[in-house]
C-alpha cells in the first residue's frame, strides 16, 4: 500500500464523483491591481483535467 503524499492531499480533494479539484491560482495577493471578473473566477473551485488527475489520484488513500 503506497502513502498518502501531504503535498497532493493538502491541495487537491475528491468530489462524490470522484473527480479531482483544485484552487485556482493567483488569489492570495495583489488583489487590488486584479478585475472584478478575474477575482470572481478565481474564487471558483476548478476540476483537474483528466489527463493531470489520474496520476494525482493514485497520491490520495481514496484513490487507490
């Protein structure tokens, strides 16, 4: 059984359909200088592409 890798845990979650998301970049900081419309889009969640999730799954317990 491989671990959990705490980096992949900390910044990814598993949706009930077992897709993966993600925080969207770029919304931590300098948000006085940022549209209105690229705050409000970067305070969505994103869904990994599914090309990138599948070796990300594998990194979470849940994944196995």
């Amino acid at each position: 059984m491989q671990k959990t890798k705490k980096s992949v845990a900390k910044r990814f979650k598993l949706t009930a359909k077992g897709k993966l998301v993600r925080r969207t970049p770029g919304f931590r900081h300098l948000l006085g200088a940022k549209s209105t419309k690229s705050k409000r889009r970067a305070s969505r969640d994103k869904l990994v592409a599914e090309g990138h999730a599948k070796p990300l799954k594998r990194c979470l317990p849940t994944g196995l």
